[in-house]
C-alpha cells in the first residue's frame, strides 16, 4: 500500500500594516497613517540589513523497514530583490538522488529518490539569506491601476490567467458579498481596498494554530469563525481573485528575531501568505493573519495558484498506515 506523506503546521505572527497614499504607499510598524509629507522621511528611516540562517528538519520514524517513494522537497528560498541566498545545503538520511528542477511557478524543487528500505527518513536543509527588503516599503503603483476596478494589460491578463481566478465553488455568491462589503466606492484606492480585506479577515477570523494536513475552503473559515496562516492565506487569495485580483499563495518563513509576536514563541517559523499583483509595483507581499503588507519579516520558499503546491516536503511510503510511528518538524530562524 503506497501512503502519501504531506509535512505541515504552520504559525502566525504579527508584522506591519500597509499604509495607502494613493499611488504610493508605505508600511510602518505602528499603523499610523502616512501621507506625502512621511514619504521623504520613510526613504531615510531603515535598519541594518541582517543576515539570517534557517534551518528546516523534517524526521519521519516508522516501525519497521519501509520503501520510500519520491520526495518532493521545496526548501530553497527564492530570489529577489529584496532576499540574497548566500548558501544552502541539503542533507538526507538514508542516501538518496537528488534532482534539481525549477516547476511552472519558477520555485526551485529538489526531487529525492532513495535506493534502500528504512525505518527513519531524515531530511534536513540549511540556507543563509540576506534580507534587504525595508520596514517601510514604497509600492510605486502604475496610475492606472491606483484605483480599483482597473483591468489588467492584455498580456498581464494572459499570463496571469488562472491565478486571477477563483479556485472554489461560490454557487450562493456568499464570499463574492462578503468581499463586496469591503468596497467602499467605484471608484477606491486600490492599496486601501487590499488593507481592508486583509484587516477585515484579522478581525472576523479568530487565528488558531492546526497541525492537521490540509487547508480549509474559504467559505469554511468563514464558518467557523477560525483558522492557520494558512487558511487565512487561502480565504484572502480568494477573495481578492473574486474582485479580479491576480494572487498566489506563498509558503516560506518567518522572521522574529525579538520572539515576541504572537503565534511564534521563537526567533522564526514556518509560514503561509499572500503576493497580489498591482501595475506598476508587481507582486505585494500580503500577510492577513497579521494585518501585514511588505516583506521586511518575510522569507519567501514558495509560490503557487493553491497551497497545496507549496508543501516543503511531500513524498510516499510503501507500507501500511500504522508503519508511520511519528512527523516531528524543527525549524530555526535566526540572526547572526
């Protein structure tokens, strides 16, 4: 019997919350409101870049020898402007393949395919990044598109595609009302309307920690009034691609290093968001488990239409249910 294996949990924390300025817009971590008059001073206001390591294990036991079936592993950081990746390594235990690939997406995924039977499966990943994205980001937002409705270029619609999508059955139109409740006008500011959603989800949605496999849908969430980072990154998703939004769902890490945000009791862990696409300023990072825009605290692994396509390690066994004796994930983020 071939037993599929999916790593999960992941935690929240707080971040900064976005400020809208029209065209511009710039995050702070004190959530006061920002006009032109903060633009000069929020180019001068920083800190100094740090460089974090991460280091991701993931220790499968079984009661007896077992034959291991691929492994997908997504664990290396992704690139960009605002993250340099310095080093990474990737051990596994027993001796496997390795296949690197980059998906559709552009993710970097490493395929494991082991030769010999087990009773443990070790795989275990260690990246240092630099982090250089600034704790009040300026979204320079084409003029087009700095107030919501707009429509995409021709070739952006093209390419974005699926991802400006819905994903689940709304056959009542109940999410479609629920996100309408947050335009206020037709015309809006743009930036304005993504904050209000991502605040409005904070608010109704109590956060709970699940180390369950799966996701809920996000009329689910809705229902029960809870979720992870990661349903909250799903409902959000959802509901801004029911406005016509492009998004994609993001898997990576969290970056604490004061330990004192709530749903993270350490420096760092796992974590799930949102990236829309705005004209003129790309892909946003969107945090809605943390009332959050912008990537200062981010560390991105992942990227995808559906969460489900972003799980750091999935993979299979051939044996019977009760072999899996325990999943035990570590994940360590650190400064140094």
């Amino acid at each position: 019997m071939q037993i599929d294996l999916l790593e999960r949990g992941v935690r929240r924390t707080d971040m900064f919350p976005l400020q809208g300025i029209g065209r511009l817009a710039i995050g702070n971590s004190r959530g006061q409101r920002t006009g032109p008059a903060a633009l000069g001073r929020s180019l001068v206001i920083g800190r100094t870049m740090p460089t974090v390591t991460i280091t991701h294990t993931t220790r499968y036991r079984y009661g007896t020898e077992v034959s291991l079936g691929p492994h997908r592993l997504m664990l290396r950081p992704r690139e960009t402007r605002d993250l340099i990746l310095t080093s990474f390594d990737l051990e596994i235990s027993p001796e496997a393949r390795i296949d690197w690939s980059h998906d559709v997406a552009g993710n970097a995924v490493a395929t494991a395919q082991f030769v010999t039977n087990t009773t443990m499966l070790s795989i275990r990943s260690c990246a240092r990044v630099e982090l250089r994205a600034p704790v009040w980001p300026v979204f320079p937002i084409a003029a087009a598109a700095a107030s919501y409705p707009f429509v995409y270029l021709p070739d952006d619609s093209t390419d974005l595609g699926a991802l400006a999508m819905p994903q689940y059955a709304d056959e009542t139109g109940r999410l479609s009302r629920w996100v309408e409740s947050f335009v206020m006008a037709r015309p809006t500011d743009t930036l304005s309307l993504l904050k209000d959603i991502g605040n409005g989800i904070t608010a109704q949605i109590s956060y709970q920690s699940r180390e369950t496999e799966g996701t809920q849908g996000p009329l689910e969430t809705l229902d029960r009034g809870w979720g992870s980072c990661r349903d909250f990154a799903v409902l959000f998703a959802e509901a801004v691609r029911t406005l016509g939004f492009g998004a994609r769902l993001v898997s990576g890490y969290l970056f604490n290093p004061a330990a004192n945000l709530a749903g993270s009791s350490e420096a760092g862990s796992t974590h799930a968001w949102v990236e829309v696409f705005v004209p003129g300023a790309g892909w946003i990072p969107f945090d809605p488990t943390n009332r959050s825009v912008g990537s200062s605290n981010l560390i991105p692994v992942a990227v995808a239409r559906r969460i489900q396509q972003v799980a750091p390690v999935t993979g299979s066994f051939h044996g019977r249910p009760t072999d899996l004796l325990s999943l035990d994930v570590t994940v360590d983020v650190r400064e140094i």
